[in-house]
C-alpha cells in the first residue's frame, strides 16, 4: 500500500510525518551531539513557524490521529526479546 502527501510518496513513518509536517523532523526533535548554538537556532526556528501558524499544534494532532487510525501498523511496537542469562554451574570441589 502507497501512501501520498500532495505528490510526494511516503515511504517510511519519518518520510510521512515529515511531508505531513512540510519541514524536517529534526528541526521539531533536534540531533544528536548539536551544540548550544544550533539547538538555540532550531528552536527559534521552531517557535517562527509556530508563531505564523498558531493553529498548526492542533492540525497535528489531528494529522497524528488520522494517521494512527488509518495506518496502525506504522506504529507496531514489537518488544525485543531478552537475552537469557546462562548461570554456570558452581564448581564443586575441595579448594587447595
């Protein structure tokens, strides 16, 4: 099943939200190892946006809802097995 934004295929859950939201998720999220500065831009970035769309906080919600009803697979969480720790054997014997 393909899934569109306007023209654009969305291929993965990031690839959706990000056509969903029209900027990168990283701009929203951040990344890893960014410096005071960059963070500091991102987020004046971020609050331009909003502040031009003050409505936009609940058009994602909405998009957010519609997105999990529509496809609840994207969001399949599958808990990771654990690895079974091997207890050995206590040595039996008589120390020297």
């Amino acid at each position: 099943m393909r899934t569109y934004i306007g023209r654009q295929q969305a291929i993965s859950a990031e690839d959706f939200a990000e056509l969903a939201l029209g900027t990168p998720l990283e701009l929203w999220l951040g990344v890893e190892g960014e410096t005071h500065e960059e963070r500091a831009a991102r987020l004046d970035a971020a609050r331009d946006i909003l502040a031009d769309d003050p409505d936009l906080p609940d058009h994602l919600i909405r998009m957010a809802a519609q997105a999990i009803e529509e496809h609840p697979d994207l969001f399949d969480v599958i808990p990771l097995a654990r690895p079974v720790r091997r207890r050995r054997p206590a040595a039996k014997g008589v120390a020297a």
